[in-house]
C-alpha cells in the first residue's frame, strides 16, 4: 500500500529537499526501510546500529505514536501518513 511519509525541515537535507514521500508498505517498518533504501543517509538519522529507531526519533501514525502501537510492526493502510518528528532539546 502506499504511504506517505512526511519529513520534517531538519531532515530534508537526508532526501533532497522532499517534505513528502510516497512509498509502499505494509507496516510503519515496510515504509521506513522503503525511504531509508531510497535515502540511506536518512537511515543513519533514523535507526541506530541495531535496526531501532533512535530514542529522539518520535514517528507518528497519523495522529498515534507508534512506540504506543505496535512499533515498527504498526500496519499501515493506504491513506496513513507517517510523520517523523525528531526530539527537539532546549532551554
């Protein structure tokens, strides 16, 4: 099914300026490996060396984060969109 994965300004230098990406998948796991093989620099902002997402890494199913789902196994239907929102420190 085709998903949309939306990549936030800070990202966007990993996928060529694209805010958007329309990729295939079954679950958020099947869409994510879909845009890192599309953009393998983006895969080292997003998982750490053991295939995980890194733990300042926030991705959203629609409206529903996935940590609070079934993770990278959360299935996704053709009108979802994933949203990446990386943790962002301050003071």
């Amino acid at each position: 099914m085709a998903v949309t994965v939306i990549v936030p300004t800070a990202l966007r230098q990993y996928t060529g300026g694209q805010s958007r990406l329309t990729v295939e998948g079954a679950t958020v796991g099947d869409a994510l490996r879909q845009v890192v093989a599309q953009y393998p620099e983006l895969g080292q902002q997003l998982f750490d060396g053991e295939g995980r997402l890194r733990s300042f890494v926030n991705l959203y199913r629609n409206d529903d984060d996935v940590r609070y789902l079934e993770g990278l196994e959360t299935p996704v239907g053709e009108r979802d969109e994933l949203s990446i929102i990386p943790a962002i420190a301050g003071g």
